[in-house]
C-alpha cells in the first residue's frame, strides 16, 4: 500500500517552512515507525530542496510555483520537486564540489540532499529533482 502527498507552492521562502511543516505530518501519519533519524534528514532534505527550487530555480519570482510530490512506497519515500524556472546544468553538482568549492553558496544544499538520500538526480532540462530514501525503522 502506498500514501501520496501532492503540494504546490508560490516562490515564497515563507512558503518553505509550512510546506516543510506539511510533509513531516505526512511522514509522521504515513510511516509512523520512521526512526528519528530519517525524519531529521528528511526534513533537511526537503529545506534545502524546497530553498533551491525558490531561490535558484524561481528566482523568487512569487508568480511562479514550486510543485513537489511525496510517496510511500514499500517503506521508502519517492519524491520529487519540480520549479518553473529555465534548469541548470546538475551534472556538476552530482558529480560533486571540489575542495576549492566547499565555501561558495551554490551547491551545498544539493550535496546535503545527496548524502542524506539513497538516490538523487535530475530531469534533463535541470528543474527537476528526484530522490528517494528507504527508511530504516
């Protein structure tokens, strides 16, 4: 059996902690044996993930919408999260920063992401993302 949670929300970085707030009750009433653990890196995941998308991919514009979807699955959790701007070439970022990078703004919260999840990766056009993590209970 699975559990599906679909949001979109406007360009705002207000917008980020409610829609945060909403997808741990989500996880709370969906997988409810989830270890403490998940929960903290998942709501670390979906912070920086949401930031991205309304910061890098948006622009901040407020017309524009960030679409995010969560499913349950077989205890893991499949997501993605898709903003309305132009992409960015990610295959640097998955390739990882080099040392020299650790310090700049850009990319950190995509390599955050990555080393709290199982899987994590782009659509072509680079406003996409998907990930997913198993949970460990």
């Amino acid at each position: 059996m699975s559990q599906k949670i679909n949001m979109c929300l406007q360009s705002e970085l207000g917008q980020v902690k409610t829609a945060v707030q909403r997808i741990m009750v989500f996880l709370d009433s969906s997988a409810p044996r989830m270890s403490p653990d998940d929960k903290t890196d998942l709501k670390l995941v979906f912070s920086e993930l949401l930031i991205n998308a309304v910061i890098h991919g948006n622009n901040s514009d407020s017309h524009k919408h960030v679409h995010l979807t969560a499913e349950i699955k077989n205890e893991t959790l499949y997501s993605s999260i898709k903003d309305e701007g132009p992409g960015f070439d990610y295959e640097r970022l998955i390739g990882g920063l080099d040392e020299a990078d650790i310090f700049d703004e850009n990319g950190r919260g995509v390599q955050i992401a990555r080393s709290l999840t199982d899987s994590l990766g782009y659509n072509r056009r680079g406003n996409r993302i998907y990930f997913y993590k198993r949970m460990v209970q």
